[in-house]
C-alpha cells in the first residue's frame, strides 16, 4: 500500500499533538492547546448545531443565500473569529518578548516565527479584509438604495472562498506548521530551498483563497455602485460610506491583481522549479517584493478608506449636522486611491535603488499625507455647529482623530529614506503600522459595529458595556504601541523572539500591559453582544431609525426584509432620509406596490467553498488525487449552475405591501424620542429629528445610559 | 530598576532629539555642542547603539533629519490636538455652541485645510529630496575609502579587506575618520545590514551587490546587526564593529596577518550552513576576488544547470565558487546597474 499516495506527506508527525508528545517543552504546549481548541471548537460547534437541530436552517437560511445582508453576517463572523485567534497570538508574542531577555522565554523561536507569521497574514486577509468586506455588503446595497448587489451569486462565492482560506489557515493550527516568512513572505527565505516543508504552502493558498474572493467582490461593488443606484442617486448624492466603498472596489479590482500573480509565482518556484524569485538561475527577489507591495500599498487603502467612510457616517450622524465639505472629502479619497498606486517602493528604500528614485517616492508618499490631512479637518469641522453626542462609535472617532494623526506624522517620517533607513525592519515600523490599523480601521469597524448593529440586528448594543469596552481598547492601543516607537528607535528590531539589552524591558512591560488591555476590551465587547442579546427585548429598535440617521439605509425596517426596499425610493438630495424626516415626509405610504424578484438560494457557492478548501489543502500536502477532484468538482458545480435558468423567485406585492404596511404604520405611530432618550429603552428606532427640536444651546439633561449589568 | 532607567533613557533621547533638529530651526550653531553635551552628559544605560547617539555623520544626519521633519509636522498634529477638545466642549449636546446643522462649507477654510498641508509637504518635500542626496548610501564621503566587503551568512557576516587581504567574522574593525565603502551581497536569504549609530540600513541580496558609505568620527565598539527575519538565529545575528585610531587600525591589520586561519573556497563553504558565532574569527588572508566569485556563484549556468550555493549544496559549493565570473554578468545583477 503506497500511503503517500493518499496522504501525500502527511504524517502522524505532522499533527501538531505529536509535537508535545515527542518533544515536550512549554512552547509546544501551547501549540497543542491552540491545536485543541481549534478542534474543540469545532466539535464543540458541530455538537451545538446537532443538538439545537441547527444545521438545517444553517444550510437553508445562511450558507446557501446570496443575500447581501446576509453576506455581510457572515463576512463579519468570520472576521469575528478570526480576530479572537490572531489577538491571543499577539498577546503570547508580547509575552514572549517581555520574558525573553537574555535568552529564556516560553516559545521555540521557530513557535515565535510562525506565531508572527500567522498573525500577520490573519489580521490583514481574514480579519481586516472580511470586516471591511462584510460591512460593505451589508451598507452599501441600502445606501444606494438597491435591493442586492449586481452578481448576487458571485458575491456568495467570493465570501465561500475567503471563508476557506480562513478554514486552511485554521487547519495550519493542527495539521503541520505555518510560514515563519512573515505576512510578507519574502523570498528567497520563502523559497523550496530555505522553506522546505507545508508552512510557506499554507500561506501561499490561503492568501491566493482570500485574493481571489477579494478581486470578485471588488468587480461586484464597482458594478453596483455603478449600475444599481436608485433614481436619482446621483454620484455626487451618494453617502460617504458608498463612495469610499466605491474607491476601494476600484482598488481590489487592481492592486488584488499582483498579489496573485506573486502568490501563483511562488508556488510554481516551490511546487515545479521554476526561477522567479529563486536566488539563483536568473531568479530575482527584488521583483517579488515590487509585485507584492503594488498590492501591499493600496492594500493599505482598501482597508482604511471604508473604515473613511464609517467615520464620515459617524461624526455627522452623532453631530446631528451636515458633513463638512462632501466634495472636498470625495475628492480627497479619489486622490488617496489614485495615489496610493504611486509609492509602493516605500517598502524598500533600503533595497539599493538610487538616491533620485528614493526621493521621488518618498515625496510622493508624503503627498498622499495632503488629501488624508484634509480629512481628518474635514471631520473636525463637521462637529462644529452640531450637537454632539458622546456614544461609543464617537468615542472611537474622537480617539481616532488624535491617535491616527501621530500615525500620519510617523508614517510621515518613514517616507523619509533617510528615517527609514534607521527604522526600517524595527518596532518603529510595528508601532507606525499598528497606529494607523488598529485606531483607523479595527476600530472604525468596532464603531461600524456599534452604529449598524441595531439595523442588522433589530435591536441596539448595550451601551454601557460598549463604553466599557472603548475605555479598555483606545488606552490599551496606546500603551501596546506607543513604547513600540521608542524600542524601535533604540534599535529594537521586529520578529525578534529574544533580546540582549536590558533596556527594552520596561517599555516592553508597558506594551504587555497594553496588550492585556486590548484582550480586556475585546471580552468587554464579547460581553456586550452576550448581555445585548439577552436584553433584546428592552433594546429593541425595530423602527430602524435609532440614532437620528441621514441615509436610505435607516427609512426601512431593522432588521431589512429580503427585498430592502419595498418600493425603490426617490432621491433628491444628499442625507435623502434625514431630508425626508425634517420635511415631514418620511413614513409615507407608497402609490403602489408591485411584485419583487429575489435571487434563489443555492448550494453553488459553499460547493465552490468546499471543493476549493479541499484543493488547497491538497495542494499543501501534496495530496495529487484531492487537487485534481477537488478541482473537477468546482468547475462542474460551475458548468451545472450554468444550466440552471430558474434562479429568482417572486415575492408578491400583496406581500411586500403587508409587511411594509404594517412596518410604516407602526413608525408613524410611535411617538419618536428625541436624542435625550437615545440610549433608553423608550428608543423603538423612531427618531424626531434633532433639527426639528427647535432648540439651539443649552439642553435640559445628559442623556441617561443603561447600567452595567 | 529598570523603571528609573527606562525614564532616564527617554529623556536623553528627547534632548537627543532637540538637540538635533533645533539647531536647524533657530538656535545659533553654537546651541548644536552645548545640548548635544548635555544629552550624553544624563546618566542612563544608553541606546545599545542606537542612532539616537550617531557616532558619524551618516547617522548623525539621519537623526537630525528625523528631528526637522518631526518638528515641522507639529504644524498640522498642533491645531488639531488643540482644537479637538474646544470644539467637543463647545459643540457638546447642551454646550453653548451655536447649531447650524445645514452649515457645510467655507471656502477660506477650505483654503486652509487644503492649502497648509501642501505647503508643509513642499517644505517637506524640500528637507526630503536634500537629505536623500546627501545621505545617499552609494555617495562616497570623501577620496581613498577603506572598501570592506560583506557577505551576509546566516546569522554571521563574513567581512573581507581586498586592501588588508585579512577577512573576518562577524567583527568589523574600521579606522576611526577614514570614509568607508562597504560592498555587500549575500550568501543565502536577502538581509538587512545596519550598524545604528554609524549608518542606516541596505539589504544585502545572493548574486548582487549594494553598497553603504559611512564615517565613523568617534572610537569605540557599536553593534551592527541583521534586521532582515532570516530564521531561527535571527535574533542573534549580531556583530560588534569596532571603530580605532588610524594607527590601532594598522595594529589590528598587522597582528591579524598573523593568525593561523585563512580562508578559501573551501573555508567560505563550510561557513554557508546556518549556525550563530559565538566568537569573532579572524582570517589573516583570503582568496582574492572571492567576493565577487560569491555574486558570481549565483549567475546562471549557461550549461550544466543549477549551480550550488545554498546552505544544502555542501560540498558542490566550492567548484561554483570558483568559477569564472565575468564583469557584466555581475553587473546585470546589481541594483547599481540600474542606475
């Protein structure tokens, strides 16, 4: 019997518990713990699903739909998921290097090379981009006021895909090792002849799951931005959100692109011996890092201008008050995404080029900083003349506008080669990276949490515990982070795994502690999805309109119904339903109703998902017959799909009028709260809009906040 | 304690840092000595050979370029952190700010927004273009530089003197206020190389050549390092460069001439399998031009295939070694061709 033949270079090594038995250290210890609850969660999901008899309506009701909002859900959860692992992993990282002077520590430094690697390469593929991703699939199509994105299917097989790279870089926990190359995954150290081995493998095909999923969803959003905007919509009409959605559409479309032609460049160097990037025989890593950077820079910007976008919705919601300078801001971000494909050689001023190529980009990097520096003032002065109200989702804007611009004075100073020469490779770089991610976009996407919870959901968060949680994250980024900055310019270099200078310690000390923080915040927001679940009933905003909101999204029912909109809606101004409120004209019945198509669901998509995770999996170990099925089986679930015509059905009007009917009647007859009762459990979702209150200056009484409980 | 150290070690680096970018600003050059003295003058533990302390003038230039640039992005960081909370307590629901909530723009504020960030980006821009000529890696500092050639091992540095004909590891010996051209390429995976208080960093990559001019102005031992993750000895990867009189220097040379090792093709390969150096080794003679047999080694074989030179070739590596190298085909390799 050839084993290899079905098991490719599996072995019962490659199981991470063998590890423990054979070598047992601390640090394999905890490999085998996170191997555990890896599988342990999974069993533990499969016994709840069984048990609550829940893999029906798994299947029947999320799995198999393409509907957007739906999506979405499941873009986030996964995001979600993802996040709790890749958080511990940088909490063992900091605990690892605090007790690692001289020596000692609790983790191998290979442990420590893959910890840094698989932290990287989550953070950025299966937490930022599924966040960012998913929030996108749910706001956009109700911003514009469309009923689905353009290629409803395809956006289900985009989420399929990302969700089984997700699963493979899951299965790295417990099966074989991980890269220790980093989220970058330079070669030639990534390479067959310095990598052997599955680790690199695992990342080249997660990375290329998760591109591919990216570049569909980017076509996708670009189409519906473009051709499914209700009448009178016009660009210039739409929302902040939608129109930095837009520019990160556009830049998926190109800057996806190069990243998987890296990754498939990689992989034919390891799997077939080819000489792209190989040392020697006519290879060249310089043309690596080029291609991975003219990802990796815009990459940058398809995260951090949604994250844009939900700031602008934020800061002009919870002022009560127009944006300040809408086209200013649209100009503004159309000049990043151009821009942003005009400095990925930033990333290696230290690679040898010449001084003149250096300065050019360094410049150019620095003039990116003009349109964001207008942003960030746009921002301020849309709070002037408003009515603020300090909830979570402003909390974390308000702390967002001070810490992101000491991020953008540090990044200023990278783009100087002559800076970047010093603090290239060092924590510097750790801590610049880091302010411009974690207060820009995680927690642009926690506020985004906080702001579309109650529209998803139907009900708001619990807003003390939300509060709570903020008080632990934003001091935690600044202690995690900010000492990074002075160890980097002491010369602290990154994926170090040991130190030698005594001097680290204490600023390290600071960044654990930091750490710990964050991981207080982040059960503090675990928490307050828990107890606002419980509490649904008294935090129920069924109206859909909690925070006095400005776009579509918030004139319809929370959550949705399948079809979004009832009847297309009109539109003749920006802030179209905040218009709407003040002119006393929202909640009107429409003239008619009339039949509505819906996409079918389908098993198409988490077929592809399936085949496709197992392909890769092939793949990393070699396992020849499990590719070629695996890669069958995805195309002939296409070519089957291909035949099916009967892929929309219709809800009747008769329908869609009931439900809306009894939807626009309940919100016209609810009393409406003013903000003072925003965070009470008087607010159904019908809001009587600020300016219509007819006070200007003092008010009676801080807005009361639920307990902690 | 490491907590008082850790404060005394901030608020040098602070002084440090005026010290460094005031006198370009506005404080008479005379002010340059004076705070520099009093940065180095505060007790502490110091940087572990950071550029926080440059000990030349490549890393004295980047500390004071990172000081300008961090003083004039204090013109758009200053309003914001300054107006951010007068404007919350204003326009707080309840505060005394007057609402306007259809208020949208204005063009003089529009003006300023727009206008300060590009005017700061030119002033900028300007500090940046300069600095990057001046501190141009590739630009010699000054006529006959000592040329050390670098090859980058892993988690060692092989250090190779064609004017002294004696090599090392992982110690760099350089003469205190003689311009230094290091040559560097790899023996295995791309690295970066970096002494902190002497010069900043440049990757060193297999089969190509980049180059790092520097001047040391002060003796003494400072820590160079490899910041490039290049496995399991990477944090380890350091070497001490030791910076000595002219005359020390000759010293050094003369009684490095009389030690045991040489090494050749054969003694470069057995130093290609990793492995961390616990102690410097000094070599008192190599094979001529073995540095550029190492680019070389790299090149494509026209006939025969893949030539060794990674860490598993073992005891191929030698013949490829020494093969012949021909001029262009290394300088097709190097980033400097392309200039």
């Amino acid at each position: 019997m050839n084993w290899e033949l079905i098991f490719g270079q599996i072995k019962w090594t490659s199981f991470v518990f063998a590890g423990m038995i054979e070598n047992p250290s601390l640090s394999e210890a905890i490999a085998s713990g996170a191997g555990s609850i890896a599988v342990l969660g999974a069993l533990a999901t499969v016994i709840l699903l069984t048990v609550k008899g829940w893999w029906v309506p798994l299947w029947r009701d999320w799995l198999t739909s393409v509907d957007h909002k739906k999506v979405g859900i499941m873009y986030i959860a996964i995001a979600l998921v993802m996040f709790a692992r890749a958080v511990i992993e940088a909490a063992l990282m900091r605990a690892q290097q605090l007790s690692a002077t001289d020596g000692g520590g609790f983790l191998s430094a290979d442990h420590f090379g893959q910890l840094f690697s698989t932290h990287g390469t989550i953070m950025i593929f299966f937490v930022a981009m599924p966040f960012i991703t998913g929030l996108m699939n749910y706001v956009m199509p109700l911003q514009i006021g469309a009923r689905d994105v353009s290629f409803p299917l395809l956006n289900a097989i985009s989420l399929m895909l990302t969700m089984a790279g997700a699963i493979v870089i899951m299965v790295s926990l417990v099966v074989g090792q991980f890269s220790t190359g980093g989220w970058s995954a330079y070669p030639p150290f990534t390479g067959i002849e310095f990598s052997p081995g599955e680790g690199v493998d695992y990342w080249i095909w997660a990375v290329s799951l998760g591109s591919i999923g990216s570049t569909l969803t980017g076509l996708n959003f670009a189409v519906t931005i473009y051709k499914k905007r209700c009448p009178g919509m016009t660009l210039f009409r739409m929302p902040l959100f939608t129109w930095t959605t837009l520019c990160t559409s556009i830049l998926m479309i190109f800057a996806m692109a190069p990243l998987t032609a890296a990754t498939v460049m990689l992989a034919l160097d390891r799997y077939a011996g080819f000489h792209f990037f190989t040392n020697g025989d006519g290879g060249n890593m310089m043309n690596y890092a080029n291609l991975f950077w003219l990802f990796g820079h815009p990459e940058v910007y398809i995260l951090i201008l949604p994250a844009f976008g939900v700031w602008s919705e934020v800061v002009a919601t919870f002022s009560s008050k127009r944006i300040y300078g809408y086209t200013s801001l649209v100009y503004a971000t159309m000049c990043i995404a151009v821009l942003s494909f005009a400095v990925w050689l930033h990333h290696f001023f230290t690679m040898g080029q010449s001084a003149n190529v250096n300065a050019i980009f360094g410049i150019a990097t620095m003039i990116i900083g003009v349109p964001t520096g207008v942003k960030v003032y746009d921002w301020l002065l849309t709070m002037v003349g408003g009515r603020i109200r300090f909830s979570t989702a402003m909390l974390y804007h308000i702390n967002f506008l001070l810490t992101f611009i000491l991020g953008g004075m540090t990044g200023v100073l990278l783009a100087n080669p002559g800076v970047d020469f010093q603090v290239h490779n060092t924590l510097f770089l750790v801590a610049h990276f880091h302010n411009m991610i974690i207060p820009g976009v995680l927690f642009g996407m926690f506020a985004a949490v906080q702001f579309w919870f109650p529209k998803v959901f139907g009900f708001r968060l619990h807003e003390g515990l939300g509060r709570a949680s903020f008080w632990c994250f934003a001091p935690g980024f600044l202690l995690a982070f900010f000492p990074l900055y002075w160890l980097g310019m002491m010369g602290a270099t990154r994926r170090t795994y040991m130190w030698s200078n005594p001097d680290y310690l204490p600023w390290l000390a600071l960044a654990m502690l930091g750490a710990v923080l964050i991981l207080a915040g982040f059960a503090l927001m675990v928490t307050q999805i828990v107890v606002s679940v419980r509490q649904r009933a008294q935090l129920a905003a069924p109206l859909g309109d909690p925070w006095d909101g400005r776009a579509l999204e918030w004139s319809i029912p929370s959550p949705p119904p399948a079809w979004n909109f009832a009847v297309l809606p009109q539109v003749t101004s920006q802030d179209p339903f905040y218009e709407a409120k003040k002119a006393g004209t929202a909640y009107r019945s429409p003239a008619s109703y009339e039949d509505i198509e819906v996409p079918r669901n389908t098993a198409t998509a988490p077929l592809i998902g399936l085949f496709a995770c197992a392909w890769a999996f092939g793949l990393v170990w070699h396992i020849w017959w499990l590719v070629i099925v695996s890669f069958v089986l995805i195309w002939a679930v296409v070519i089957a799909r291909s035949f099916a015509t009967d892929t929309e059905e219709t809800v009747p009007a008769a329908t869609v009028k009931a439900a809306n009917e009894a939807f626009l009647a309940a919100a016209r007859a609810a009393p409406g709260v003013t903000r003072d009762q925003e965070m009470t459990s008087a607010n159904r979702g019908r809001a009587i809009p600020e300016a219509l209150e007819g006070r200007s200056g003092t008010i009676a009484s801080g807005a009361p906040v639920e307990a902690l409980s | 304690m490491p907590g008082s150290q850790g404060g005394s070690v901030t608020l040098r680096g602070i002084v440090g840092l005026l010290a460094a970018a005031v006198p370009k600003i506005a404080l008479p050059k005379i002010a340059l000595p004076a705070i520099a003295l009093l940065a180095i003058a505060l007790p502490g533990a110091g940087f572990a050979g950071s550029f926080l302390e440059p000990a030349g003038p490549i890393a004295a230039g980047q500390l004071s370029h990172f000081g300008v640039i961090s003083m004039l992005m204090l013109i758009v960081i200053v309003p914001m952190f300054v107006a951010l909370p007068i404007v919350l307590y204003r326009y707080r629901r309840g505060g005394k700010g007057t609402y306007r909530p259809d208020w949208e723009f204005n063009w003089g504020l529009e003006l300023l927004i727009w206008g300060v960030p590009v005017a700061l980006v030119v002033a900028l821009g300007t500090a940046l273009w300069r600095q990057t000529i001046v501190g141009d890696p590739y630009r010699a500092l000054g006529p006959d530089p000592l040329v050390v050639e670098v090859v980058a091992l892993d988690w060692k540095f092989l250090f190779l003197y064609p004017e002294q004909g004696v090599a090392t590891l992982d110690l760099l010996a350089l003469p205190e206020g003689r311009p230094i051209t290091l040559k560097l390429t790899s023996g295995t995976v791309m690295q970066s190389f970096i002494i902190p208080r002497l010069a900043g960093q440049i990757y060193a990559m297999a089969g190509m050549q980049t180059q790092l001019n520097l001047l040391a102005d002060e003796t003494g031992d400072f820590t160079g390092r490899n910041t490039q993750y290049n496995g399991l000895g990477f944090a380890t990867q350091s070497f001490t460069t030791r910076v000595m009189s002219a005359d020390d220097f000759e010293g050094w040379v003369a009684t490095a001439k009389t030690q045991q090792a040489g090494l050749d093709a054969a003694a470069y390969a057995r130093l290609l399998p990793p492995a961390v150096v616990n102690e410097p080794v000094i070599y008192a003679r190599f094979t001529p031009g073995l540095f550029d047999q190492i680019i070389a080694s790299f090149a494509p074989g026209m006939a025969g295939g893949h030539a060794g030179h990674g860490p598993q070739a073992g005891a191929d590596t030698p013949a490829a070694i020494t093969a012949p190298a021909t001029s262009h085909q290394q300088h097709d390799h190097t980033p400097e061709a392309a200039q």
